[in-house]
C-alpha cells in the first residue's frame, strides 16, 4: 500500500495509497529530521521486536541516505521539504526515500511475527 493499491469493482475504481510523509509527520520535527531516530521510530511503530543497530544503520545508509554516509543528506532533504513543501522536487525527494524505508521494513521476516 506504500506504493498504492487500485481496485476496480463494477467499472469503479478506488485507490488506496499511504501518505508516508504524513505518517511520519505524526512524530516530532527533531525525530524526522534526524535520520537514526526516525528508523528508530518506524521499527518502533512496525515491527513487534527491536533490530540491531547493524541492521537500523544499513536501513538507514540504503534508504535514507542513498547510500551516502552523512546524515546531513536526509536532515537536508527534510528541512528543504519542510520549507517548501510545494516543490516538487523536495517532496519527490523525501517522498521517495521514505517509501523505500517502509517497504524495506516491511519486508523483514520480523514485520512477519506481527
């Protein structure tokens, strides 16, 4: 459902899709511009145990940060989002990431326990 989901029944179609900034934005501003506290978080809130913090960081590294190693690289995409939520560019870019990171999570055998 991150990526959207449409049924069609009787020629009506209905979409379904997770707002992933939205669901986010339910934590505080410190959280989601911090990119650790919030794969902390989202492991928090999807999966019934903890990870790692091998296991959070490549989460991080691979998704949030696109493979970079700064945390600055998401903190930067956030704050610019936030101060232009309007550009396209800014919200494609975190958008995206954040997509990678929830489905990432919930392909884990441990989003499975649940």
């Amino acid at each position: 459902i991150f990526n959207g989901y449409t049924r069609t029944y009787n020629g009506l179609a209905t979409r379904i899709e997770v707002d992933v900034i939205a669901w986010v934005q339910q934590f505080p501003n410190a959280t989601c511009a911090n990119p650790d506290l919030l794969v902390d978080q989202c492991v928090k809130y999807l999966l019934p145990i903890d990870l790692s913090t091998t296991v959070k960081n490549t989460l991080k590294s691979q998704n949030l940060l696109s493979n970079q190693t700064d945390n600055n690289y998401w903190t930067s995409a956030w704050n610019n989002y936030l101060a232009t939520p309007t550009n396209t560019t800014y919200t494609n870019t975190v958008k995206t990431r954040l997509k990678s990171l929830l489905l990432t999570i919930t392909q884990l055998a441990e989003y499975q326990l649940m």
